[in-house]
C-alpha cells in the first residue's frame, strides 16, 4: 500500500520516465526474444519458432573454430589495452582541465577535446588513411625529413593496435571527461580553501582531496568498463580494418558480422553473441562485488 501511495505521489516524475523505458523494453528488451535461435537451425521463412532445435550445437561449433579464437585473442587484447590506455586518459584529461585557472580556457579546451566525439567513424578513418599514407601522409613525410624510411602503418598488422587504440582515446577521451568534471565539481569548495590555508598547493590538493573525492565515481565507471573487455567498438574497427591487418584486426564483433550477415549464418553468429554477452554481464557483475567489498561504493 505504503508503494503504490509513493507511486501516485510521485506521479508526474514516473510520466517523465515513461517514454524511455518503453524505449528499452522495445529496443533492448524485446529483441531478446530472438536469442532463442542460438539454439535452433534457423530459417528466415521458419521464424523464430520454426528452426529445429539443436541445443548447444552452435556453441560446440565456434569453440572449435581457430577463427574464433584468433578474434577473441584480439578482442581481449584491444579490449585490455583501451583499459590499461583508455580508461585513464579522461580522469588525467579532467585532473589537467581543472587545474586551468582561466574559465574561458577550461571551455575552450573542453569544447576542442570532445567534438571528436561527433564525428563519424567513416570520417575518422579515412582522416587516420591519408595520415598515415605510406608515400604522402603527413606522419610518413615526418619520417622522411628525419632521415627515417617510410612505414606502411595501415598494411603492417603489428601496428593496427597502436593506431586503433590511439585513434579510439582521441575520439572519446573528451566526452567521457565530461563525467568526471561534473564529479569534481560536486567537491564543496570550502575543503579546498582549508587545505590551502593550511599551506597545500595545487598539485597536493589534486592527490589528497580531488582524486579521493571522485574515486567513487571512478570505480563505478570501471565497473561498468569491465563489459568492454568482449565489446570492442564494432565501427572503430570494422571502418579501420583491411585486408592486409585483418589478422590483427578480427574483433569477435567483425566474426559474428562476417558469419552472420556476411554467411548468413544466423544461429551461429547468435550463439557467440549470446556466449559473449553473458561473459561481459559475468564481469561487470563480479567488478561490481569486488568494488562493493573494497570501497563500499555501490551502483545501487
């Protein structure tokens, strides 16, 4: 009783929230329905009911596939790395940001680091090509005036890594910045003039009051990174990839897109989506304990 006479006082917010929740049941929610066809022989004049079911067929079979196991290699890998590299980059970038004393370049230099994230992978990609170009790039022109030889960056798979993962913190390091300015932010003024009267400057301040004021804020977000480790961004890769670097480049995103809609290989492509989703929840899942138990910040 005590529930519904909240509910109905609170109405008005409710309402506000009702558009996107049946934006995610309809679009997050609902398509669920189709993983059922992990376990089938789908047919696409069958429908989702009609395949013959198969049980774990098709999740025996990508486990025995070398081509899966070199995209999850790579997945792993990038997805490591874009922690390791990526997850850093925002907080050194907000740390940086609100050191700045003038307002007009704090959003001077907000504003330049997070239009990257407006752009299009397309652009992005073709951008990182002609930079890149073995023969007129201006990264390769560098290299010739420095006595150095020419690199085929985009055809040698040992530096698509690199590139992918400088390319992809380029690309986002701004808006996610944008998560932990409002964190710091949220920091009552008055414990930073404390600490200065009491003789801190500005880089001590940073250590003892802002990084320990938002960890919470940064432990979620790992939290909630952890999922990345199986969901490497499919347009980064997919716009960056070629032939001559498809080696490295093989993402288990970019596998279940060349069998499943490449192939038409839909129950296959399924299950490996389905096996790599319930790995990510897995993670984010034991993250979220292992954070809770550590530092007592919860999501919830």
């Amino acid at each position: 009783m005590e529930l519904w006479r909240m509910l109905w006082k609170q109405r008005v917010l409710y309402l506000f929230l009702l558009p996107g929740a049946v934006a995610v049941l309809l679009f997050s929610y609902a398509p669920m329905v189709g993983l059922i066809i992990a376990f089938q022989d789908y047919k696409v004049t069958g429908g989702f009911l009609g395949g013959e079911f198969v049980g774990l067929e098709h999740f025996r079979n990508f486990l025995s596939d070398p081509e899966f196991y070199n995209a999850l290699r790579n997945t792993l890998a990038i997805g490591g790395l874009m922690i390791l590299f990526g997850f850093p980059a925002p907080i050194i970038l907000a740390l940086m940001i609100d050191a700045v004393r003038s307002t007009r370049v704090k959003k001077l230099v907000q504003s330049i680091t997070y239009l990257p994230h407006f752009i299009t992978w397309v652009f992005i990609s073709s951008l990182v090509y002609r930079l890149l170009e073995s023969e007129s790039g201006i990264v390769n022109l560098l290299l010739v005036k420095l006595g150095l030889a020419p690199i085929n960056f985009m055809q040698d798979p040992d530096y698509f890594w690199g590139i992918l993962i400088v390319t992809s913190i380029w690309q986002s390091v701004g808006w996610n910045t944008i998560i932990y300015l409002a964190a710091i932010t949220g920091i009552d003024p008055e414990i930073h003039s404390a600490a200065m009267v009491d003789g801190a400057g500005r880089f001590q301040r940073m250590i003892s009051i802002t990084l320990p004021c938002i960890l919470p804020t940064i432990a979620i977000l790992f939290v909630l990174s952890l999922g990345s480790l199986f969901t490497v961004n499919f347009e980064a890769v997919f716009n960056l990839m070629n032939g001559f670097v498809q080696s490295k480049a093989d993402v288990i995103d970019t596998y279940i897109y060349r069998t499943g809609v490449q192939m038409a290989h839909f129950s296959y492509a399924t299950a490996i989506g389905f096996a790599r989703s319930l790995i990510a929840a897995a993670l984010v899942v034991i993250g979220y304990l292992f954070s809770n138990k550590m530092n007592e910040t919860k999501l919830l």
